[in-house]
C-alpha cells in the first residue's frame, strides 16, 4: 500500500511539472494544439519503446472489435486536459492551475464513488468527504488570491 501511495504521488508530482513544459512549448510553437500534438507523440512514441522492449504482444483485431468505443474517450479526455493545461498553466499560474485541476477531480470523483459510475465500486458522500472537498476548494482560492 505503501508503494501505491508513492507511485500516485509522484504520478500528482508529475502533472504541473508536465503542465509547465507544456505551457512552455505552447509559447515556443505559438500554437497549444501543436503543443498538444507533441506532447501526446512523444508520450507514444516512449509508451511503443516500452511495448517493444519489453515485447509486450499486441491485442488481436477481434478483441479490439469487442472493446465498448465509449472506452476510448480517456484519450479524448487526456487530450482536452493537456490542451488546456497548455493554456491556463502560462495565464493563471501552475499553482492556481493545478489547485483548479484537482478540485474538479475530487468532485467528479466524490460522483462517480457515490453512484458507483462507469462500473466503478460505490463509496457514498459522506461528511467527511465533502469537507475534504470544501477545504480543497477554500485551499485553490488562499493559492489564487495570496
């Protein structure tokens, strides 16, 4: 459990750090979805060095066939994240940027917990959890404003 906490940590350590470059090659190429665009072939082309060196087997068409297309939108969705990342990083700051990130994704994720979405285990709001996302929230503005 340990590891786990370790490796989302450092997963959470890498996003304005990602944010940060991605902004900055934003201003460089004059364009966020160019940088977009780099970020992401770059990103395949390690995941592909990775795959081959590790000689990982590639899934069969008919199971790709088989996958529900709606699966797929986690790339949309990483694309959208980074595109704006490139964006606001450079406007709003990365602390204020990230602390926005994260207060959208504690409360998408208190949904999709309680009503146990997208075949996700139900965990109910509970006091707790609210006032964890309140305190975010009031944490995202003290970073914002001071």
């Amino acid at each position: 459990m340990n590891l786990l906490i370790l490796l989302a940590l450092t997963a959470g350590a890498a996003l304005p750090i990602q944010a940060s470059l991605n902004g900055r090659l934003g201003k460089e190429l004059g364009n966020p979805m160019l940088a977009a665009l780099g970020s992401f072939v770059a990103g395949c082309l390690v995941l592909l060095l990775y795959l081959l060196a590790t000689r990982t087997s590639f899934p069969a068409p008919a199971l790709l066939s088989r996958i529900p297309p709606y699966l797929w939108i986690g790339g949309v969705l990483g694309g959208l994240y980074v595109t704006l990342a490139i964006i606001l990083t450079p406007r709003l700051g990365v602390a204020t940027t990230m602390g926005l990130v994260v207060a959208g994704q504690i409360g998408v994720s208190i949904l999709l917990d309680h009503f146990g979405l997208l075949g996700l285990d139900k965990h109910p709001v509970s006091l707790g959890r609210l006032a964890g996302a309140v305190l975010l929230a009031a944490g995202v503005i003290l970073v914002k404003r001071f």
